[in-house]
C-alpha cells in the first residue's frame, strides 16, 4: 500500500480518537492506530455542564455583597459563606469579616450566616445580643430543618445521613429538636441504639454522593419496620447535576479535574464519583495545583467545579493546562439552571437596582 496520509475519526463508544492510515492499491490494510495525547501536541479539555456555582452559593455571595453596599463595611460573616478561598478573599478585599464564634462580633455590627446553614443556638445568641443579622443559609438546607422539624413533631426518631462535623451537618442538627441520630456509613446504621419498630425518619446533608446515600436509605429500610422519608432526596438539584454531569465527563475522559476547595462537600463527591467511574480525579483549587506529571498518557482532560467555585478558577485551571500544552476546549452537552432564589427583602430592592444599573451600562 502506498501511504497517503491519516483517517482521523473519534470511536463513539469509547470516545478515543483513532487514525488509520490509508493509501492507494494495497492489499495490506493497517490495523487503526491509537494516537498518544501528543497529537499535534494538542490536548483536549473538555468542560462539564452544569458546573460551579449553584443558585444557593450565588444567592449567599450577593447576600454579603449587597450588605456591604446597604450597610458598608464592616460587615462580620459567621463562619465562610462557602467554601471557597477566592471567594473569601475576594469578599475580605471588600469590607467583610469572617468569624467563627458570635463572640468575635462587635455589639451592633451586621451579622450574617453562611451558606451551610446555622444551629438554633446561634440564632438565639445573636438575637440575644441584639445583633442585626442575615440569613444567607441555602434555602434547600432550610428545607432539610423543615422537613427534620415536621417529623419530629409527628413523633418519628429522625436520621440524619451526613459527615460529623461539617457546618450544615452541625446546622441541621442544632435546628431540630427531637430524637435525632446522625449516621455516616451502613455500620453506623447498625449499631443505632433503637428497637427494629421504631418509627424512623430520614433526611440528609444537601451535598452527599447520590448513589453512597441510596444505599444508606435501603439499609435503613432493612435495619427498620417503619421509615419515612422526603419524596425526594434531600440532595439538592445542584449536586445531582453536577455528579451527573461528572459521570458523563468520565465516558469521554483520561483524567478529570475538579475545581473545589478541599473543605467544600460537594467538591470531594464529585472527585470520589470520578474515580469510581474508572478515571483519575484530582481537586484542584486553581492552576497552580495542576501537576503536570497527571498529563501523561493524557489526551482528553474533563474538566468540572463544585458549587462554590467561581469560573474564573475553571479559567485559570485551563491557563496552568496551556502552560503544558496547546488546549482546544469544548463544553459538554448537558443541564442548562435557570434556578433562582430570593434574597432577604430588604436586600432585594438594592439587588434590583444593581441590576437596573447594570442594563443601563450596557446600553
Ligand atoms: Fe444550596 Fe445545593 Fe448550592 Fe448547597 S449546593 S448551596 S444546598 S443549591
């Protein structure tokens, strides 16, 4: 065979780019040839959808924001609004305060609570010491307290299935009053203290692995004669999409990339679910965390962010990749979120008013 040149195509199942040499009057047809990640020195990066913010963390971030812009600065945020570094940092440049005790609150400053949601406790404390306060916890962790405070109420023993001592876990638990047991693993479900007819019922922490709590939710079932639970996980639509979304990436990828702090929940699922799906996964919290020695071998980079991060990391992740490469982005198919929520109504006027600024600049 004379040797004319490549056949280029990408194999639909395991998504590989393949080449086939082709030529002219030969006999002799070559087998397909797997090209390394080297061609045309070219990597490919490709970006998940839906990615980084979610509607509860937007919601939290403009919270602090239009506070600064009502109230000025100073302005102290119990605990970090989210779990982003940048995110913090950015909001520190502007005015805000991040603490982790009421007791580090000046008498009569603006008090807000981060995203994750606050125990009852702190709520009566702050309206104790009469400190202004506002609350930037996620509407749907706000739903989970509801839901824990409805079955209590109708006499159930309530189980929380998420991780001891992260913030909303704390949160949740320090809202409800009541029987309540928090479970982390099957293990844990076992060897709860409670008669096997117990009238049980089940809520969980918004940023858990949506496959790791079905199973906790059947053995549950199995432990007990008589649960209930939300119709719904508690899991919130945004970490659904974004674990699905990660599951797609893993078809198509070698390595995929998470843009995440290491404290953010949802962060650490969507590497886990990665990994699970048979492709190395790696939290990275920006650029400067991607090594290049992951590359090798690497063709195909799937790139994804947690709900707290912002996509200027998902930028500068991409820049720290070109670096090492030339990259071709592309997006991935996948969920467009139009998901809004309400902000507190004495910050939703300046909110409208920021917007109505906004429109007429860009005129
Ligand atoms: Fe709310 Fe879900 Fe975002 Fe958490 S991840 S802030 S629960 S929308």
């Amino acid at each position: 065979m004379v040797f004319l040149g490549w056949l280029l195509f990408i194999d639909s199942t395991s998504a590989k780019l393949h080449a086939i040499p082709f030529g002219a009057g030969g006999q002799d047809r070559v087998g397909e040839t797997v090209l390394q990640n080297t061609v045309g020195n070219r990597l490919r990066v490709i970006l998940a959808q839906p990615r980084g913010f979610c509607a509860g963390v937007v919601r939290a971030i403009d919270i602090v924001e239009l506070a600064l812009q009502k109230y000025g600065p100073p302005i102290y945020v119990r605990h970090e609004i989210v779990h982003n570094r940048h995110v913090v940092d950015s909001l520190i440049a502007k005015g805000a305060h991040f603490v982790e005790e009421l007791s580090e609150v000046p008498d009569g400053a603006i008090t807000i609570f981060s995203a994750h949601g606050v125990p009852r406790a702190v709520v009566d404390e702050a309206r104790d010491r009469g400190l202004p306060t506002l609350d930037a916890t996620c509407p749907l962790v706000s739903k989970v307290h509801n839901q824990g405070r409805h079955y209590i109420a109708r006499g159930r023993t309530l189980i929380l299935i998420g991780h001891a001592g992260h913030p909303e876990v704390e949160g949740t638990l320090g809202q409800i009053d009541g029987p309540t047991y928090l479970v982390q693993n099957e293990g844990e479900i076992a060897a709860l203290p409670l008669a096997a007819d117990t009238p049980i019922a089940y809520v969980t922490q918004t940023t858990l692995s949506v496959d790791d709590t079905t199973a906790l939710i059947e053995a549950l079932k199995r432990r007990f004669s008589d649960v209930v639970g939300p119709e719904t996980r508690d899991i919130c639509y945004a970490t659904q999409n974004r674990q699905s979304a990660v599951r797609d990436l893993a078809r198509v990828a070698d390595l995929i990339l998470v843009v995440g702090a290491k404290n953010s929940s949802n962060s650490n699922r969507l590497r886990e679910i990665a990994e699970e799906s048979g492709v190395p996964g790696y939290l990275v919290a920006d650029g400067s965390q991607v090594n290049p020695a992951w590359l090798e071998g690497v063709r195909v980079v799937g790139l994804t962010a947690g709900a707290s991060a912002p996509e200027v990391l998902v930028e500068d992740v991409i820049g720290a990749l070109r670096q090492i490469a030339p990259v071709e982005v592309s997006t991935l198919d996948g969920i467009e979120e139009n998901v809004r929520f309400r902000l507190p109504l004495d910050l939703e006027e300046n909110a409208n008013a920021r917007a109505n600024r906004a429109a007429r600049g860009s005129r």
